[in-house]
C-alpha cells in the first residue's frame, strides 16, 4: 500500500502542475471564495497576493487540505485532490508562525513526517542531513525550538517540508514575522531554494514587493476573485484594472480623475494632462507611475506637500489638481515644501482607464 | 518603599497567622505527652516512636496512600479524557459544563452523603439498576465489606474531584497552539498519533499541576471519609487525616495526635514537592 | 491507503455523544436521585427496592427539615461567615497581589514563596493548636473565630487569582495616572481596582462556595447549635420520632436545602469559569 503510493507519487513528479477549478469556499452565508480558476506549471513559483480577506489563505489551506472545498476541483499532478487528507496530497506547507513542534528538537521536528511513514532510520538522518546543510541549520539540529531567532526557525519550518520532498510546497505568509532586513535575505534564500529543487511553489503574501521580487506568476486576488495573472512584468505593465495598478509597484501608481477633451485629459482645477496618441474618450481616470513624472522647467503646476530623500532618490508628495501624488526622481532635490513644481508624464507610460475601472487598452 | 510592605503584608501575615504558628506548635505538642488530663512534659520522639509501631496508623498510612495514589491516577486520566470530550464541539455545551460542575459545588460531606445513600446494600439503587441490569446477582457489600469499601470511597473522591481536573485540562487543551495540530495533519499524522505525540507531550505542566493538586488534596482526605465510612470498616478505609482527628478530638490525646498530624504535614509536602519539581523541569 | 475525508464523520460523532451522555449521567445522577428522594413520601422513601421516579410527589420532607435544623438561622449564620470570610479574603489577597504586580521590594521573592508554600499544610495539621487557642481567647463558637480561620485559608486562592488578573492589566496605566497626579491609593481603587472588579468577582464567588462547603473547620469550632453552619447540620441526621429508619428523605431534603443557593451562584460563575478556559483557545 505505502509502497505503491510512493511508485505513484514519484512518477507524478514529473508533472506536479496544480489545478484551480472554478473553487468556491462558503462559510455559512459567508462567501470566501467565489469560482477561481488558474492553472499552474510544475516547477512554477507562483505568488497568490492581496490585501487581507482577500481569500488567498483560505485558497492555499484549500490546496493544503484543511479546509473543505465548497464546489470546484483542485487537482495536483493528474488527481483531483477534494477529498483527500493532506497527507495524501504529497505537499508541504510553510506556516506564518513556523508551526514547530515546541517538544521536539530540530532534528525531531524534521523527521517526525518520515517517522509517521516507517521510513528507515538511516534513510531519515540522510534526509535531514542534505536538507539541514542545504538551509544551514545542520549547527541547531538538537536544539529546541525555543532556542532560536525567528529567522532560524522559519530555516527548520522550511527544512521539515523540504525533507518530505513533495510535489508542491506551500508557503503561508511566511516572512511576515520576521525583521524587514531578514525578510530581504530569506527572500533570496527562498528563491534560490526554488532554483536548485525546482519544486512546484505556492506562495502567500500580502506584500507585493515579495510577489515581485520571487514570482515567476503572480495571481492577484480581491475579495474572493482573482482580479489578474501573470508575469510580475505583465501585471507591472500592463494592469487590467485601477486595483492591480495600484496594488503593484512601490511606491504605487497615481491616478487623477478627470475626462478627455480635445486630445487632452481635462481633471480638475484645470490642469491638462498630456495623452498618447489614439487615446479612447471615455477614459475617466488617468494612472502614471511616480517614477515616470519628470520634474523640469515645463509641465503641470503641482504644490510640493512633502519631501522625502531616500539617499540616492527623493521621493515628493504633492498636490495636483485636487489629488495628492507621488513623484519619484533618481537625483537628490533641494525643494520646500510649498513650492512649486512643474511635471511632465513619460506618456508611453500613462495608463488610462474607464469608469469601470478596467484599464484601456492602447 | 515602606509603602509596599503596607500593602504586602496584612494577606501574608494573616496567612502565616494561621498556618506557621499553629503548625510549630503542633510541631511542639507532637514532642510532648500533651492531653486533656495533667500537664504536658516533653518526652522527646516517643511519639513518633509509637507510631511505627501502632497498628492502626500503619493500616491507615497504608491505605492513605494507596488511596491517594488510585484516585489521582484515576482523576488525572479520566479528567483528560472528559475534557477532550468537552472540548469537541458538541451541541449542548452550556448544560453539558453546567452538569459536569455540578459535583464540585458540593460540600464533600454531602456529596459523601448522598453516595451513602445510593451505597444502601439491601435494595439500595445502585444494587437494584446493577441487578436490573443483570450486571450483578447478589447485592454487593459497598460500605460493609473491607475490600470493596476501599474502592467505594475511591469513587466517591474520585467523581467529586473529576469537576476540576477537567476544568484545568481544558485550560490547557484550549492553550495548545492550533497550527502546530496543522502541521502535524499535514505531515501525515491521524488522531491517535496527534494526541501520544503533541497533545500528551504538551500538556505535561497541566498534567503535573493536577497530579500536584489532588495529590495534596486526596492525601489529607477527612470529610468524605467521615461521611461514608468513618473510617470503617473496621479500620478498612481509616485514612490519616481521620485517624489525627480522632486522636486529638476524640480522644484528647493532644502530642499523640500532633505526631500523626507532622507525618501527615511530610506526607503532603512530599507528594506536593514531588509534583512540584516534576511540574518545574516540564515547563523549562 | 489513500482515505476520503468524510470518512466515519457520522459514526464518529454519534459514539462521542453517547459518551457524552454517559459521562453527564455519572456526574449528574446522584444530585437527580437525592432531588427526587426528597420529594417522596417517607413510606416511599423507606420503601425497598427505591423507585427512580416518584409515585407521588411531595414536599412534606423540607419543613421538617427546616424546623429540626432551625434552617433559616442556620443559613443566616453560613452567609454570614462564608460571605464575611471570602470578602475579607479577597481584598486582602486582591490588595497584597496588586502589590507583587506592581512593586518591586527587598525580600519579594521570600514573601511570595512563603504565601504560596503555606499551601501545602494541611488544615488537619492547624486545627489543634487553633481549636486549643480559640478556648483560651475566648473564639471557640463564635462566628468571628469561624471568619478569621476560614479568611485566612482563603488567602492564596484570592492572592493568585487576583495576581493573574493584575498581571494582564498593563503597568502603564497605573504610570499614565501617576503623571496625571493621583496618590498610589487613589490608582489603586480608582483606577485599577474597577478595571479588575470581574476578577474580584469570580473571586469572591469562589471562595464563597468554599466557605460554604467547608465542614472541617465548621465541626470543630462551634459547640452550640446557635452558631452551626450548614455542613455541621447535614452531619446530625435529622430522625423521626418513634422511627427507627435511616430517614432517606429528610437527609434528601437536607442535602438539598445546602446545595440549592449555590446553583445560581454556579451559573454566574460558570460561564466566567468556562469562558476563561477557552479565552486560551481563541487567542490562537
């Protein structure tokens, strides 16, 4: 039985791609998940991010196997997964609070999956061994949980499902405990762990720089749907609606109301926004990236509010035609706040959108 | 500075009032001869002495522990076991928590005394429904024979106690941290490995703070005995406690029944301690 | 072997509510068979082998108990003590361990321990000496003598519960007061003290129903019938003249008589009690 489980697991290895059905998830009258759909590849790293409620937790413990799915399939490899426990499905999570057994030394908490199958003893130290030197914790392995940094135990969370080597590895929001410095340098550790195992990863964030720096898909979600898919230099540049634009990029995108008028976009206190050519008329809200606003002696009047210099760029908060934006430039500015400031837009970069919010396609 | 002591010590010193004092003097009666009749002399450890060799006290000290040690293991197994129960999400929990505290309201004596009433041998209800029930033949002797009399009084602590053992345990389920039983699920662990390797292993502190509990509270048992058995029969289920009051209040037998009561204060510090430092290493 | 999830879900269930049950029955049953044996009719009551429900229904057994233990002053004298005592207990205790939450002073460490190790002297081993010292002052029989011992025994549950409740309320608002200018005693009963008045409370509640149910203490110390609490009374069986049976339904009657103003004591206190445990579950 646990023999040909493991036959039939190895040979879908090969293909460890994960399927998204048409998911709904239902609490009660509480509508979690209403009908997503996406495919993803094996050996893909793809990032489910949102703000929170957005159901992205909810979908990856779907994935996992705790919670029920209400209607839709996931299937992992060839199989569809609904009704099978999580230990079944042949993936490994990644817990925000690392999950360790706080009883159980390092080492322990490492072996303890391979124990529950009858793995041999020899087999299960060699594991834990290559999995210990690969993440560098081979030092912490008699040690107990409570002993180490929170940076070392998310290393031991990740080598506990690294030992298990499954199809797909799920991460739940898992640098979200730790320091802005280490997160930066987990993020890289993560991805090149991703390069080297070249294992299926489903990874949750809330933070769209991480899904930016380690995605090879983003899927970016909102109450319940998914609002877009794609290569985080798709969704940079070619958002489909105001929310992903805005979600995507740090600082994120400006947007001013206002309506198209001979060939110009009219907003408020009549400032006249430039447009690319062919520009549609029905365009209502008109989105441009902080860091394609150009400060010189021409262009749109905007009041300086704030100013904030980063070291190598400034970034401005101003005033534009009743709107407050951000502007950020690559050189070091003397400006007062109160000035004023002139702005030209790098036009091949304006984004337009309707009133619905769905961007315009040019 | 000074103003803390004000605050401290009333609480304190009105403790210390009515244990320490009265305990260094039944430190001192136990070495004396002391009783209702003649003045007191000290006679060193003659009581002591005495006791090893009283056949009484060594069948109650026996039974003490004997007692103590069957009902805590009880209490503490089947305490964990109801609370897992409770804790399972089942309809009906407010009358479900109302019913299980029901017992610990009650003044053992009179829980004591409502079990000697369902004890009556001669057509007594828990006779009759074993018989109804075919369970049994001839009515069993719960209070009059030696042996069973033991385990009968064993019940009666046991289901007045059980009430806060479960209550504790399920302060210390409700503790453990839900997504460590995640992970476990994920790695591939069912129910019964879930609780031998996470939940038995973490609530070790909870376990040996009850064990610490009962065990002081079992040991120094007086009023369910009184209420059931008075020590009978024979001296079949005399515990310490009784044995020290009848001495002493009974008899007037003040040093005699001093020294009984020393060894009782050992005994309960002894199980105490014991518990306590087991409870200490298992939370470090 | 690959198994669904909704596997055995039903089945599963069904077993936990018939243990369920059963447990509640062990708890609860010998409360319902002394309830209904105090509403039979003596003959009834008498009667071999007992019914599980009542023929007839009747309530001639309490007046009767009423009138031979002079029940209301009996009541009056068990409110006051219990109440008295488990007042004094919790403001001292509730007073001492804002003290050990707040205060930072020499010996703090010897205190705490010393009040927390008291714990483990039995109050068999105190009773002696206080009964030998309350016949000399005199306190013997007197219900201020009853308040001072069962206060003080009451001291280390109120100290560490309230001590709990302190250590969650965040130093800085005594600081925030402090800089707005209050004394120390105005901090504490101003501010603190109604912050953690649902501690005190259930504190209070608590030991209340200890109180209550003690019988120890309650024997030993008092002599006339003016001044008996409740337990002592359920200890002298209340019989029947001209009867020589054990009179089921007066003890039935009596038994309910001391457990009846504690229920709605257990329902205030029961959802507190419960709440508290799995307050623990939700933080997660």
């Amino acid at each position: 039985m646990i023999g040909s489980h493991m036959l039939m697991a190895a040979l879908e290895k090969q293909m460890a791609s994960v399927s998204i059905n048409d998911v709904q998830k239902r609490y009660g009258s509480y509508h979690a998940l209403k009908g997503v759909s996406t495919q993803m590849a094996d050996g893909e790293f793809v990032v489910l991010v949102g703000p929170s409620g957005c159901g992205k937790s909810t979908l990856l413990r779907m994935l996992a196997g705790l919670e029920s799915i209400s209607e839709g399939t996931i299937e992992i490899g060839s199989r569809v997964v609904n009704d099978l426990r999580p230990k079944d499905r042949d993936v490994a999570l990644v817990f925000q609070n690392y999950a360790l057994y706080p009883h159980m030394t390092v080492e322990q908490n490492m072996s303890y999956a391979l124990k529950l199958m009858n793995t041999p003893k020899s087999v299960i130290n060699e594991k834990v061994g290559n999995a210990a030197r690969i993440l560098n914790i081979t030092e912490l392995l008699k040690r107990y949980p409570r002993q180490l940094s929170g940076g070392q135990r998310q290393r031991v969370a990740m080598g506990r499902a690294i030992v298990r080597d499954p199809q797909v590895f799920l991460f739940d929001e898992p640098l979200s405990n730790l320091d802005a410095k280490l997160r930066v340098q987990m993020r890289a550790e993560i991805k090149q762990l991703h390069q080297r195992l070249k294992t299926t990863v489903v990874y949750v964030t809330h933070d769209q720089v991480e899904a930016m720096t380690m995605a090879d898909k983003i899927v970016v979600m909102r109450d319940g749907i998914i609002e877009q898919v794609g290569s985080p230099i798709e969704l940079f540049d070619r958002p489909r609606n105001t929310f992903v634009a805005g979600f995507i990029g740090s600082p994120s995108m400006n947007f001013i109301p206002g309506s198209v008028k001979d060939g110009l976009f009219v907003a408020r206190a009549g400032v006249h926004l430039p447009l690319p050519d062919g520009a549609r008329v029905d365009a209502v809200t008109y989105g441009i990236r902080p860091e394609h606003l150009k400060l010189g002696e021409a262009g749109f009047p905007a009041d300086v509010i704030v100013i904030e210099p980063m070291g190598s760029s400034t970034q401005i908060i101003a005033k534009v035609a009743e709107t407050v934006i951000t502007v950020l430039s690559t050189e070091r500015l003397a400006l007062q706040p109160g000035s004023t400031i002139y702005l030209t837009p790098h036009v091949e970069s304006v984004h337009l959108f309707d009133p619905g919010g769905q961007r315009i396609e040019s | 500075m000074l103003v803390a002591y004000w605050i401290v010590l009333p609480a304190i010193l009105l403790r210390l009032a009515f244990t320490v004092v009265p305990l260094v003097q039944t430190l001192y009666l136990s070495f004396t001869n002391s009783s209702l009749m003649g003045h007191p002399r000290f006679i060193g450890l003659q009581n002591y002495v005495a006791l090893f060799q009283d056949q009484t006290l060594l069948s109650s000290l026996t039974f003490t522990i004997v007692y103590t040690v069957a009902s805590i293991t009880i209490e503490t197994i089947l305490g964990l076991l109801i609370a897992i129960l409770l804790m399972q999400n089942l309809q009906g929990r407010w009358i479900s928590n109302f019913l299980m505290l029901l017992p610990w309201v009650m003044a053992p004596l009179l829980a004591a005394t409502v079990w000697k009433i369902m004890y009556y041998e001669d057509g007594g209800i828990l006779n009759e429904v074993l018989r109804d029930l075919g369970i049994i033949h001839e009515p069993v002797r719960w209070l009059s024979d030696a042996t069973t009399a033991k385990f009968s009084v064993i019940v009666v602590t046991v289901w007045k106690n059980l009430s806060w053992c479960i209550l504790i345990f399920m302060a210390g389920l409700g503790a453990l941290p839900r997504d460590v039983y995640e992970a476990a699920e994920i790695d591939g662990a069912n129910a019964i490995q879930k609780f031998f390797d996470i939940t038995l292993p973490l609530l070790k502190p909870t376990t040996y703070l009850v064990l610490m509990f009962r065990g002081m509270g079992e040991i120094q048992t007086f009023e369910q005995i009184s209420g059931l058995t008075r020590g009978g029969p024979g001296t079949a289920t005399q515990t310490l406690a009784l044995y020290a009051y009848q001495r002493f209040f009974q008899e007037l037998r003040y040093g005699y029944g001093s020294a009984i009561n020393i060894l009782l204060l050992l005994l309960t510090v002894a199980i105490g301690g014991f518990f306590a430092w087991r409870l200490y290493r298992a939370s470090r | 072997m690959i198994k669904p999830i909704q596997a055995n879900r039903v089945a599963s269930r069904t077993i936990l509510y018939i243990l369920l049950v059963i447990v509640l029955l062990f708890m609860a049953f010998p409360i319902y068979y002394m309830v209904i044996t105090s509403l039979k009719t003596p003959s009834e009551a008498y009667r071999l082998p007992p019914t599980l429900w009542p023929q007839t229904l009747t309530v001639e057994s309490y007046p009767f108990v009423i009138e031979a233990w002079s029940y209301w002053r009996t009541l009056a004298n068990t409110i006051l003590v219990a109440g008295t005592a488990a007042l004094a207990a919790t403001i001292l205790g509730g007073i001492s361990a804002y003290g050990f939450s707040r205060m930072e002073f020499p010996g703090k460490a010897i205190l705490y321990g010393m009040l927390v190790a008291t714990i483990a002297i039995p109050g068999m081993v105190t009773l002696g000496p206080i009964f030998l010292a309350y016949k000399d002052l005199p306190l013997l029989d007197t219900h201020m003598g009853l308040i001072l011992v069962f206060a003080a025994e009451f001291i280390p549950v109120a100290f560490l519960t309230m001590f709990s409740y302190f250590k969650a309320i965040p130093k800085e608002l005594d600081e925030a007061s402090a800089v707005d200018g209050s004394r120390l005693i105005d901090t504490m009963f101003r501010i603190i003290f109604p912050i953690a008045l649902p501690g005190f409370a259930v504190t209070f509640l608590l030991l209340f129903i200890a109180g209550w149910n003690d019988f120890l203490f309650a024997f030993t110390l008092t002599i006339t019938p003016d001044t008996r609490l409740l337990t002592v009374r359920l200890f002298e069986v209340p019989v029947r003249e001209g009867v020589n049976r054990t009179p089921y339904d007066l003890i039935a009657a009596g038994g309910v008589l001391i457990l009846l103003p504690l229920i709605p004591i257990l329902l205030r206190v029961q959802r507190q009690l419960v709440e508290g445990v799995l307050a623990g579950a939700v933080k997660e």
